[in-house]
C-alpha cells in the first residue's frame, strides 16, 4: 500500500509541525499505563471513521503485533453493540476514575 493516497493531505510534507506534534503525543500514549492494544484499537476506530485504507491497515497490523485478537478487531465498526469491548470498557471506566 502507497504511503500516501492521493486524495489525502501529505501531513509528512504539508504540516511537518504538526506532524512532529502528533508524534510527541503518539510517544506520550505508549509510556502511559494504557494497554497498546486499545491504543491501536481507538487508533483503527478514528481511522475507520476518516476512511483512511492505509491507517486502517498500519494500525490493524499494530494491534495485532501487541496481542490484539482479530475477531475484537473485525468487530470494532459495532463496538458500541459488541459484548466483545465491554471488558475494554469495564476497564477504562475504572482507569477514568482514578
């Protein structure tokens, strides 16, 4: 897959401040105590919603790599529907609260 489709903003040559900004709260979420897989969980979500292919992709192979199961993945359009994210969201209510 093409790192950069077309259609789409080449954030790396367009907006390179913004980029680095991106990239400085991206390295911030992983030395939080948030598990990688729902980092790249949410990651897979924002980019189902902007209808990026190559997000989807690139953060689907992450969640993967870090333990993430593919049926909690194939079901993430409905995961409001899904009794497969109600632990996630158990957990992250609880991570909220303290």
């Amino acid at each position: 897959m093409n790192k950069v489709i077309k259609h789409r903003l080449d954030v790396w040559e367009e907006e390179p401040v913004y980029w680095e900004l991106v990239s400085a709260i991206d390295k911030r979420l992983y030395q939080s105590t948030l598990p990688k897989s729902l980092i790249e969980l949410i990651k897979i979500r924002v980019s189902q919603i902007n209808k990026c292919a190559y997000c989807i992709d690139y953060h689907t192979q992450d969640a993967l790599r870090h333990g993430e199961t593919p049926r909690r993945i194939f079901a993430l359009s409905a995961w409001q529907e899904s009794p497969l994210f109600r632990k996630v969201n158990v957990q992250r209510c609880k991570w909220q609260k303290k």
